[in-house]
C-alpha cells in the first residue's frame, strides 16, 4: 500500500484510470512510440485527510522549456488575477515598500500587475519558456522550482517577502513539506501566505474527474490543508472560494497566533464536514458516478457520431487527456480539438492521438457538436462563441452532468 505524503500513514486508493499518458504532453507522430505512460490513481488518506495521487511523475518530465500552458491564454483568468492583486493590495500589503512573491508564476499574469503598480515583486517559475514569457514583460522571474533551499537562497538575496502568493501549483508540488519549510524561510514573521487551488468539494459536488491528472498531485480540502499546516506550525486565517477552474478555494495562511482566524474557516470546515469529504463513503460513491459519467459520454458521443453529425472538440486541456484516455474517446468520435495555444497545434492530443488544430480550423467549418473540455472556462466560450450557436451548432458539456446544450 502507497504512504500518505504528508503524513506516511497508508492510504486507502479508490478510482484508478489506469495507464495515462503526460497530460500536457502534446507530440508529434514521430514520438508515438516513445510516450510515456504511468498508472493514474488517487486515493485518500483517512489519517490527515489528505486525497492524492498514488504514483508520481518526474516534475522534470512536466515541466520545463516546452511546458504547453501559457496562463494568459484566457482574458478571464487575467481579469481574475488583476482582481487576485488588488485584494493583496488593498488588504495585505504594506504601505511601506512591500515585497511579493509568487511562486509557478508562469507567463506574469498575476505578478505584471504588482509589476505595473511598481510594487518590488518576484516570480519563481521552472518553465524556462513561459517564464521568459514573463521576463519579456518586464516581470521579475527566477527560473527555479521552489523548495526549502530555494527559499533559504532568495531570503538571503532578496530579502524576507511579506506576501507570498500561489494559483494552481501548490498542489502540483510532491515535495511540499519542503516548499512550506521554504515559505516560512522566505516570508516575514507577520507575512501571509495566500493561494488558490481546485477545491475538492467541487469535484465530489460536480464529478469533475478530469481535474485528476499527473499534475495535480494532492486534491486540497480546508481539513487536509489544516491538517498539514499544523504541522508546520501555520494556520489557515481566511478562505474565499472562488468561481474559476471548475471551482476554486483560495486560502491565506500565517504563522500560528499571528493573524486573527477568520470565521469562515470554521464555517468551511462545517460545510466539509456535512459534505463527507472525511468519509471514505463518499470517494466510493464519487467513484461510482465518475464511471457512470464515463458510460454517459461514450453513449451520447458515439449516438452523435452513429447519425453522421461532425464532432470536435474545443479546448486541448490537460484535463482533455483525463476524459479522453478513461473513455477511450479518439480520433474515430472526435475529428480534431480547436485550440488557441500555438504550441499545441498540428500535435497531436497524449495517449489517443487527436489532431490539435488551431482555432481557425473551428470558425471557418463549424462542426454539428463541439465536446467542450475547456468547461471550467465555458462561460467566456460561450459567449464568444454566439455564431456557433445561432449556425445550429451544439455543445456537449460533462461537468457536472452530461448534457447537450
Ligand atoms: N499560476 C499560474 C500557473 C499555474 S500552472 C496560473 O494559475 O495560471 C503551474 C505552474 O507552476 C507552471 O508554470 C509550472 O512550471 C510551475 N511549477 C511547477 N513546479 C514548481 C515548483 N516546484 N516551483 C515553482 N513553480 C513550479
Ligand atoms: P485550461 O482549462 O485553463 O487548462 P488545463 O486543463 O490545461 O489546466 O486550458 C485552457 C485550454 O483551452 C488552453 O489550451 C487554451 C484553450 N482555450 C481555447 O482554445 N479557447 C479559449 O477561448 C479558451 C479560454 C481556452
């Protein structure tokens, strides 16, 4: 039985995928042979709570110099982290010259307006080419990954941080005993600690399945995060959930007795307790109904493809390579998937081999249906897309049920 990373009691594994390619490995037909493929599973850990994927895969296989996701490709989610730095600002930062850290910051979408406010900031970021996207920019960039040393070395270099901040990377971090020991190297005594991550209530409440890849290494609940931090002598002092990738809690931490604990940690902690996310009765029936989502999704796909009607996908998402390996959805149901991110045209989708084709391909021959696995951004989509519709084009949606729409 695999060990808990945050606690090394054993833990109870109850969905597995099976064999699952990288989810952001985009290839070439050249490399079809050489693909890589690892037993997807997640389990829970009925000790610290903690729900998690049972292999790791090498960070250095996800991420580096041709990492496929570029944040500033959605206009929505740069609103969000515009809207993300003037809450830092307004209740977080000093007056006095304040000192922001974030860590995966990616392209800059959150630091370059820290960057703009001529607020001292600074970006640790792996990816050599989305972190040069961000240096281009003139946002501050260390090429690293963050960990206790990192920490240690950019305290002694830069000076203690009174912010540092996250968004969908703590939980992409195995070693994140050592990433906690390398915030509280780098932060101020009264500094905070603030970032945002999918919710594991979400994706119990919406079957989002999908959000379970090789990136993802830990499904955060308040419980478990609680959990862990206080074993680093931190507490959890606010969170907000928040509407973005399917459903998102931001959190802020401090050091132990420094910052008053917000009610609505504790109304949180109720609500996942009505919720069940404690119980292992609750991840045997999120199993069940991540299967049943699956025969749905194949029924339906397959019933669309059997009358004749052009199916394609829209959105090459990490998340795509989940529902696309576990429902065995290929190139046969699905024509191509439409995707706005240069690097990812003309490859080709991990493990079922789907063109990616850029989105001009969409707009110029609508399909009759458009799988939509880009959902967690399906409201911006939507809208933009109005001619799809009014021409009589459909979009299937899977989350959080499947549906024709
Ligand atoms: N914060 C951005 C990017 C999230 S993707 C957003 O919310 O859109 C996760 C990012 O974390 C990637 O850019 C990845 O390269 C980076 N990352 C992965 N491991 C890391 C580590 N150990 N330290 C810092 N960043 C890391
Ligand atoms: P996203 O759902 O943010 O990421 P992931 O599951 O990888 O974490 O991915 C967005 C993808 O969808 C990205 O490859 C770009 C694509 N996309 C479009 O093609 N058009 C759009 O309008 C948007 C918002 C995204």
């Amino acid at each position: 039985m695999t060990a808990c990373l945050i606690c090394g009691a054993p833990i109870n594994p109850f969905l597995s995928f099976g064999k699952m390619p990288i989810a952001n490995g985009f290839l070439l037909p050249e490399n079809f042979n050489k693909e890589f493929f690892f037993d997807l599973q997640v389990g829970h850990c009925q000790k610290c709570q903690m729900v998690q994927l049972t292999e790791l895969v090498d960070p250095g296989m996800l991420f580096h110099e041709n990492y496929a996701y570029f944040s500033s490709i959605s206009v929505r989610m740069a609103r969000h982290f515009k809207q993300f730095a003037d809450y830092v600002q307004d209740y977080y930062l000093p007056k006095k010259n304040p000192f922001v850290v974030e860590i995966g910051s990616n392209d800059g979408i959150m630091l370059q307006n820290f960057m703009q406010a001529g607020i001292r900031h600074l970006g640790i970021e792996p990816s050599t080419n989305v972190a040069n996207a961000a240096i281009a920019k003139g946002v501050n960039t260390v090429v690293r990954f963050f960990s206790e040393e990192t920490g240690e070395a950019l305290r002694k270099e830069f000076g203690a941080a009174d912010v540092i901040l996250g968004a969908n990377v703590i939980c992409h971090l195995p070693n994140i005993h050592s990433v906690l020991q390398g915030i509280k190297a780098l932060l101020k005594d009264e500094g905070l600690f603030i970032f945002e991550e999918p919710y594991l209530g979400d994706i119990v409440q919406k079957i989002s399945y999908d959000q379970i890849y090789d990136e993802h290494v830990f499904y955060f609940s308040l419980n478990s995060l609680s959990w862990l931090f206080n074993e680093h002598d931190m507490e959890i002092v606010d969170v907000l959930p928040q509407n973005v990738h399917g459903g998102s809690m931001r959190y802020a931490v401090g050091r132990k007795g420094v910052w008053p604990v917000k009610p609505a940690v504790h109304e949180h902690l109720a609500e996942e307790k009505a919720l069940g996310l404690g119980e292992a009765d609750t991840y045997e029936r999120l199993r069940q109904a991540i299967h049943r989502s699956k025969e749905q999704l194949v029924y339906l796909l397959t019933e669309i493809k059997g009358q004749g009607h052009r199916l394609v996908g829209y959105g090459a998402t990490s998340k795509s390579t989940t529902v696309t390996n576990f429902c065995g959805i290929g190139p046969d149901l699905i024509e191509f998937i439409s995707d706005t991110t240069p690097g990812k045209q003309g490859k080709y989708s991990p493990g079922v081999h789907i063109p990616v084709l850029p989105y001009e391909r969409f707009k110029e021959n609508y399909p009759n249906y458009a799988l939509l696995f880009a959902w967690n951004h399906g409201e911006e989509i939507m809208d933009k897309e109005e001619d799809f519709r009014a021409w009589g084009g459909k979009w299937v949606v899977y989350v959080p049920q499947v549906t024709v729409i």
